[in-house]
C-alpha cells in the first residue's frame, strides 16, 4: 500500500520495504539580478538538500539517490550548487549517486532549485504514529529563515544532530520543522495521531516562527533528552492522551 506523510511519499516495494520519496524547490536565493536573498550558489544547495536529506533520514530512512534540477548554466551557477550538495553528502557521511540537469540554452536572472531524495526503508523501522501519552516534545535547533540561516549557524539543526538522536532507543519521531514552524508541525501529527498535547509555560523557542530549510526538529522522546549536540534544544510539552473527538 502506498501512502504520504508529511512531506515524503512511501512506494511499496515488496511486503517487508518501502521506496521513501521527498523534494524540495528554491527560488530567487543566490547571486543573480533578480534573487531577492543574496548568498553563495554553494549555500542554495547545500541547505535545499539538507531539508530533503533531513526529511527522508527522520523517518528511519537510507538515502540511496540525489536528483539536482539546476535551472541555470552549468557553470558558474551549476558548478557551485553542486559543491554545497556535495558538501552536505559529506558532512552527513553518504556516498549516493547524484543524477544533475542543467538549463543550457536560456539565460536566466534568477536562481532556481529543484531536490529530490529517494531512499528505502524496512516497513518495521519507520518513525511515524508512535507518539504515546507522556512522551516528551523538545526543539531542537533555532527557526532560522532567510539571512538568519547564515548569521544563526551552529545554532540551527543539521544532519549531524539528526543521525545521533536518531541512534536514542527513546526516540519516538523526528519531524523536521520548515515553513508552517513548530506550532504547525504540532498540529498535523495531533491531528493525524488523534493524540492531544500541551505546551509548557516558559517556551524558550518561537514555535510560530518559519523554520526555512529545516533548521530546527521537533523530536518526540519517551524518556528526557539530554543536549549533547551543541545546538538548543528546549523541551516545548508533552503528550497527553488520545483525542476522543
């Protein structure tokens, strides 16, 4: 059977594994005339791939392929996106296949990016519905969008932080936060568990606030989780029961 979750489609393969399929777009965000953010082609890539590396990696996934649609010239655009992704594989330890269109017949005056990531994964391992009364909710990470991406780094998750909670035998979910913030996020998994949540009083974190290209998760944790990742993480509530409607 196949279904979507969040933001990443799951093909049955056969009875025991799923194909896990997620992507991303960005837009306007690089050196041209016309992108409104200006940064380096190499940082365009290297955080729209986390955001789909993040996606797929938190729901227990292996990436086993990067697609990258540049929609400008290989050089000198191409050439810099693909070192931010290519950096962004590295730094999170994978070795996959990368498959690289370019626009070679029109100039373009702004910067645009298409990700996807395909990955596979055993149908016991996969890290959705499993939130449970009491279960702890924390941030982790500061939601960061736009030039604070650039200025916030080493307080914004990453891949790193990623794979070693994800090693925790507590851990229940890891949702990486984007556009709809933390508050967003929360609101599709209790409406897609029928679970209820309350917030803790002192939030230390804007839970309203876009996360852009994932710089903060929402990690869902039987037992307390303890900050060895040099990056905030704040606990944000707990669980509390189903909801009987």
């Amino acid at each position: 059977m196949n279904f979507t979750h969040r933001d990443a489609d799951f093909i049955e393969l056969n009875k025991n594994q799923y194909m896990v399929i997620a992507c991303d777009s960005c837009g306007s965000i690089g050196l041209k005339e016309n992108d409104i953010i200006k940064v380096p082609y190499s940082i365009t890539g290297k955080y729209t791939s986390r955001v789909c590396l993040m996606e797929v990696l938190s729901l227990g996934a292996k990436p086993i392929s990067l697609a990258v649609n540049i929609c400008n010239e290989p050089s000198p655009t191409g050439e810099e996106v693909l070192k931010g992704i290519k950096d962004e594989l590295a730094q999170a330890k994978l070795d996959i296949p990368l498959t690289i269109s370019t626009e070679k017949n029109m100039i373009t005056s702004m910067t645009a990016l298409g990700i996807t990531v395909i990955g596979i994964i055993d149908k016991n391992n996969i890290l959705i519905n499993r939130a449970s009364p009491s279960d702890y909710i924390y941030s982790v990470g500061t939601p960061s969008l736009g030039d604070e991406v650039l200025k916030n780094q080493g307080l914004i998750s990453d891949i790193k932080a990623l794979n070693s909670i994800i090693k925790l035998n507590s851990i229940k979910e890891i949702i990486p936060v984007g556009s709809s913030g933390i508050k967003g996020e929360l609101n599709r998994l209790c409406k897609s568990q029928s679970i209820r949540m309350k917030f803790i009083e002192d939030l230390q974190v804007d839970i309203h606030k876009s996360a852009g290209p994932s710089t903060a998760m929402i990690v869902i944790s039987e037992d307390e989780l303890i900050n060895t990742y040099d990056i905030p993480v704040n606990l944000i509530g707990r669980i509390l029961d189903k909801d009987m409607g």
